[in-house]
C-alpha cells in the first residue's frame, strides 16, 4: 500500500510541500557555502596549520620534560607496532621493565625485533624518545606537508575568489 504512513494517507501535493519546504531550509546554506567558498578554503588550510603547529609545540614539551630528567636503555621493538605507533620494551633504572601505551616518538624506520638506543623521562618513563631525535627533526616533514596543503589550497581559494568576482562583475551571481 504505497502512500500509508501511520495510518494516514500522503498526497503527492503533501509530499510535494514536504520537498520544497526542506529545499528552503538547505537553500541558504547552499548559498552562503557557495559565496564564502574562498574564506571556507582558506580556513581548513589555516585550521590544518594550527593543527600542525600545535602538534609541533606538543612534541617540543615532551622533548623538553625528556631532556630535563633523562633516562637512557636499550629498547626492542615489538610486534603489534603500526604506523600511528611504534611499541617498544626497555627496562628503567628501578629494573622495571616498560611497555610505553603510545609507543616511542620519532620512530622513523625501526624494525619489529630491532633493539633502539632510547631516552625517556626518569619521572614518567610513559615519555620515551628515539636516543637523539627531537621534534624539530620531524619539523622538515611537517613544513613539507603545510607548505603541499598551502600550495594546493592557496590558489584553489584565489580561484574561487576571482571566480565570485567576475561573476559579480557581469551581472550575474553564483548561487
């Protein structure tokens, strides 16, 4: 039985209303997405740059809390390691042995079964380096990566900038 819902009846004049008043309420959204689409570019570029400013600055204080208190040990690195973490195993100065839950900073190119020279803070041995990375060694990559987000975001946003203008400039609108 098409057109029953709830025990009522639905006219296609109903549902007709029912479209168009949902496509008033997305209109404007659609408009101002399309008008600010330049601002809206420039704004995820700037959001992934704080983002990876912020990240910068988180490592620079681990570094540091690591670098003020600083433990050294051998660390072998585990299976079960992935590309967001790299698990490693070391024994502290106590001899408690060390399993840190979100693995070692600045991992680049360990091997499972690898054993690493590591350094870690003698007050929270959960903080654990790679022995003599830091994160302004990971800055290269990140201002590769800003810079790839820049170079493509950057003009897409002027494109769309100059795209909005022209078609103000004839007349027309883009909407």
């Amino acid at each position: 039985m098409g057109g029953v819902t709830s025990g009522t009846r639905t006219t296609d004049a109903e549902r007709t209303r029912a479209i168009d008043e949902l496509a008033s309420l997305v209109r404007p959204i659609r408009r101002f997405a399309v008008n600010r689409s330049a601002e809206i570019v420039v704004g995820i570029a700037v959001l992934a740059t704080v983002l990876g400013l912020l990240a910068l600055a988180g490592a620079a204080v681990d570094d540091r809390a690591i670098s003020a208190n600083p433990g050294y040990a051998q660390a072998d690195v585990l299976d079960g390691s992935t590309f967001a973490r790299t698990v490693v195993r070391f024994t502290v100065a106590s001899g408690e042995t060390v399993v840190p839950e979100h693995g070692v900073f600045y991992p680049s190119g360990l091997q499972v079964g690898q054993s690493v020279a590591v350094e870690y803070d003698l007050g929270n041995p959960e903080l654990v380096r790679v022995a003599g990375s830091s994160a302004f060694g990971e800055a290269g990559p990140l201002a590769l990566a800003l810079a790839a987000v820049w170079a493509v975001l950057g003009p897409l946003a002027l494109w769309l900038r100059r795209r909005r203008h022209a078609g103000g400039a004839n007349g027309t609108s883009v909407r």
